[in-house]
C-alpha cells in the first residue's frame, strides 16, 4: 500500500537507531513469542491499540490490539510489517529478512 502510493523504497536503517532492540531470524512459527517478548521489552502493553501496515501492501493498515494480532500471528507471513503505537510511541518492525525490531521514540 506505501509503496504503491508513493515512489520511494521504504526502509528503516536500523543500524543507525542506538535505542533500538533487534530478534534476527524471527519465522512465522516464532512471531507470536518474538513478537510478545520484544513487546513487554520496550513496554508495550497486550492490549495496546496498534496500526498494522504491510508495507507491501498484501493486506490493508488496521487498526487491533496486540494481544488480538498475536492470536493470528503463526498463520501470517507478511513480512516488512509495522506495528505501530502512537499513544504508546512504540514501533515495531518485522523486515523483509524477517528480523524483529523495536524502539520506543
């Protein structure tokens, strides 16, 4: 959907964000554990309201909580996705080598 929208690659240099918490290697089969672990690190809460964007756009943005996403996260493999919490101002990005990252800005 960003992508399609707007003519740039989009990326993140993680490298150049020191706060940063980083999983590697992170499959489907691990998101659910990755994901909530990486979470309760930069103090995420469960029922956090998030922003889901793919960034390829293989399913629309939505608007869930967390602990709703990671009931369906073993079944998902769009990777290059951000969860996103404004209020909370936490994001968290499975790239597209399926590494998990997480900052709070």
């Amino acid at each position: 959907m960003i992508k399609a929208a707007l003519p740039v690659i989009t990326s993140i240099d993680w490298e150049r964000v020191p706060s940063r918490l980083e999983v590697p290697g992170v499959g489907r089969e691990r998101l659910a554990q990755e994901l909530s672990a990486i979470a309760d690190a930069v103090g995420l809460p469960s029922d956090a309201a998030l922003t889901v964007v793919q960034v390829d756009g293989a399913v629309p943005s939505l608007g869930t909580r967390l602990q709703d996403w990671l009931v369906h996260a073993d079944e998902l493999d769009f990777v290059d996705t951000l969860f996103l919490s404004m209020e909370d101002r936490v994001l968290i990005h499975w790239d597209f080598y399926k590494n998990l990252h997480a900052v709070r800005f």
